[in-house]
C-alpha cells in the first residue's frame, strides 16, 4: 500500500482526468459505491474458488455483519445497479468509476495490496458491436494515456451451457494428470476445473499449456457472437489477437473477455494494464427483475503510471509575495487573497527571510512573478513586480496590480540566454 505524495498526484489527476474525458464522450456516467460491501456478495459474483475470493479479502466482522474492503468494483456497481431498479429507468446505463481496491496479493512490481482502478460497467446491451466498441475505447484510452506498445487478447468462454462443457472437457483432460496438479487445483479439479487454466503454479502451467481450447466447444450463438466481435474489432483497426488460453481470473464472466498487455516487458507478469468482459448473468443472479447483460472493464492505475513517461514540467505559483519587512507581511495576506480572488495561485513567504533567499525560494517554486514589498514599496503603496519569467522588473500602483498581473501572466516567457544576450530594440 503506497502514499501518494503531492508531486506525484499531478500525475494521477492528469490521468484521472483523461480517463473521465474520454469515458464521458461515450455516455458514461460516474457511480460512486462504499468501499464496503457485505462479503456475501463477492463470494457470489466472483466465485469461491478464484484466488481473490479464497486468498486475497480483506474481511471482517462487525456488528454482525461480514463485510469485504471491496477487491474490485464490478460486483459493487451491479448490486448498486439492481438495488436502486436502474433497469426501470433506463433500457442501457453506462457507468463508470475510479478508486482504491483491496486484495491481500503477493507484492511485486505492478502488484500491490491497495491498488488503484479506472473502470466502466455498460448494462443492458447484449450485442456484439457494444463489445468492440468498448475494447476500442480501451486502446484509445491507453493510446491517450501514452501507452504505445500493447496488444489487445480476446477470446470467448461463451455462456451458461458452452461453460459447462468446457467445465467437463477440462476435467476429462486434467482428471489423468490429477497427482501432478498443486494441491489447490486438485480441490478446483471437483469444484471449477476451469479456475486452474489461471493458477500460477508452475506444473499446473505446464499441464495447463495443452489443455483443450473453449474455442472448440462453442455454441453456435456464442461463435456467432465472437465471430461479429472479431469483424467489429477489425473494422475499427483494433490491435488484438485472439487467444484461446485467456480465461480471466474472475468466474462471473460469459462470451466476450479481452485483456490489454503491453508488450515491452516493463512490468513482467504483471503484463496486463486492463481486463474486463461480458458478465451477462450477474444483473439476473442478483435478484433483478429483468436479466440484463452487461459488460465491463477495470484499469490499474498504479501500472499505467509506472509504464508511461514521468517528465513533467513543473507548474509553479503564478505569484509568490515577498515581503521583506514585518510590516509588509499583513498588506501582503491582503494582497495574496485579492490575487487569489482572480483565480492566479499566490504563495506568501511570511517567514522573514532576506531578498535573496526569499527570491532563490521562488525560483525553486518555479514562480512566474515575485511581488516584492518592502520599506520603499510601502510608504509609496506600489509593489515591486519581478516577471521571473522575462527577467524584468517594475513598479506597480497596489490598486492597479490585479491588472498588472494579469497582463504579465499573459506574455511569453523569454529563455535566459536569449535575455542575457539581447540588448534594447535588438
Ligand atoms: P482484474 O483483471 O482483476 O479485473 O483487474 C483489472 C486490472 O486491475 C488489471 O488488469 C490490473 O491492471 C489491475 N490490478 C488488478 N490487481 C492488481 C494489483 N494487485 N495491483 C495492481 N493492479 C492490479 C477486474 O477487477 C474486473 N472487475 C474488471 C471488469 C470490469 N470486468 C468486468 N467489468
């Protein structure tokens, strides 16, 4: 679990900003669920067996309550989604949310226990075209973030009926092998075969490598499905490949799963910047009225970060208020929160430090303009004005500062050397 300094917030902001400015030319509107749900909900929706339900909740009991820290946001906005009736209201809703998730992982470079995800929910329509559209949105998104190198894998483990042949199929074809399977996926053998095509220990892998593909036991409707998928995703000029080994770790899902890696090896196995798929019984097993399809997808936040470009200029105060004697400090509040009233940020150093430090500070702060006040400035009611920015300097009547502040914030800064080197008219 990590802090986030004030520095690196910048970043998370920009990207948070990006995320809700593409989402919402979409359609999708913000849902904010609490970040406790009861746990009964979890186990249901993501399945007893996954490793985030068996190994990774934070939970607890209070008050007689068992409640889950939520491992992730699907389960939440689909109980959200059924206990307020959306489907009444509307044929298709398109949510979307960004915020902390909780899950007892192993820590590794792009795993942490507390983690951070951007992600959407579209209920209500079944078709394929909506599955592109939305994995579309996904490499956009990414492509905004400035993610260059990734691939997008999709696949299809198809509905209700086509799992549960998979389910045979993978059993009939593990049950030989079944000594040589980690202890885990002896039980999953009985229990949810298909949970051990995503265990991570390496004989289970290795077995795992041959298993049976789901794509050979497709129903007709679920091919049909993918197949509309793949021609969307190709009209569109989606990276993809399809890959019948993606199962997601996560049991909800039906038909359409995709997973967006990046392909430069940055962040090891921790490949995958986001994840998501069609979840077309939840709404249903829920207790809604009407089933309703629904698809969806998460990000993590913290991967993204680690894999796009750090440089960012550094945004200083538009003014920093320098005032040089014990006296100036009050005219200076004054000053900072009229300033501030126009929208410009102003920091006041009321610490009484001399001119140099006071201007080395601001300097450092990355500040455009240094408002110095001192004995002079004070009896005369001016303020000197320093355009750290042009490197140069003037008076300034109090009552025209606002004025001229805005007029200098408004000019081009000049490079030193250039400064240096010019002379007057030249
Ligand atoms: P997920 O694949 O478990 O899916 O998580 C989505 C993304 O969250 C991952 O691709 C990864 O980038 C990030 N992530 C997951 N666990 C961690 C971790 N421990 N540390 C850092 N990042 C992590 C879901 O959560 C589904 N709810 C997605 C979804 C939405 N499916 C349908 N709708």
């Amino acid at each position: 679990m990590k802090d986030i300094l004030p520095e690196q917030a910048v970043r998370w902001q920009r990207l948070e900003q990006t995320f809700r400015s593409l989402v919402g030319r979409h359609g999708y509107g913000e849902v904010r669920t609490p970040l406790l749900e009861s746990t009964e909900l979890f186990v249901r929706e993501i399945g007893e067996d996954t490793d985030v339900v068996s190994k990774e909740m934070y939970s607890f009991e209070r008050h007689e309550d068992r409640l889950t820290v939520r491992p992730e946001g699907t389960a939440s906005a689909a109980r959200a989604y059924v206990q307020h009736n959306v489907a009444a209201l509307e044929p298709v809703s398109r949510w979307f949310y960004v915020g902390p998730m909780f899950r007892a992982e192993r820590p590794a470079k792009g795993r942490y226990r507390q983690f951070h995800q951007a992600g959407c929910e579209l209920y209500g329509d079944p078709g394929p075209a909506c599955d592109a559209e939305m994995i579309d949105m996904c490499a956009e998104l990414v492509g905004e973030l400035g993610v260059k190198d990734f691939i997008i894998h999709v696949n299809s483990i198809g509905s209700g009926p086509t799992r549960a042949r998979y389910r045979e199929a993978l059993a009939a074809y593990f049950e030989p092998h079944r000594a040589a399977l980690s202890e885990d996926s002896q039980r999953r053998l009985t229990t949810n075969p298909l949970r051990i095509l995503d265990s991570k220990a390496p004989g289970d892998r290795e077995l795992s490598a041959n298993a049976p593909s789901v794509v050979e036991v497709l129903a007709d409707d679920d091919a049909q499905h993918f197949a509309m998928l793949r021609r969307h995703l190709d009209a569109l000029k989606v990276p993809y490949i399809v890959d019948p080994k993606l199962v997601r770790g996560l049991d909800y899902y039906t038909r359409t799963l995709f997973e967006l890696k990046i392909t430069t090896g940055q962040l090891g196995a921790q490949d995958a910047l986001l994840g998501g798929g069609r979840y077309d019984d939840m709404i249903g097993n829920l207790g809604s009225k009407k089933a309703v399809p629904a698809i969806g997808f998460a990000m993590g936040i913290e991967r993204v970060l680690e894999v796009t470009a750090r440089e960012e200029a550094k945004l200083g105060p538009a003014c920093y208020l320098a005032p040089m004697t014990a006296e100036a400090i009050g005219p200076a509040l004054v000053l900072a929160k009229a300033l501030r009233a126009e929208g410009h940020w102003c920091e006041v150093d009321g610490r009484g430090l001399s001119l140099k430090a006071m201007l080395r500070r601001a300097n450092s702060l990355g500040a455009r303009l240094a408002l110095l006040m001192g004995t002079d400035e004070l009896a005369e009611n001016q303020v000197t004005v320093k355009d750290l920015g042009r490197h140069e300097q003037e008076r300034v009547a109090i009552g025209g500062l606002t004025v001229a502040v805005r007029a200098r914030l408004a000019m081009p800064c000049v490079p030193s050397e250039l400064s240096e080197k010019a002379s007057p008219g030249g």
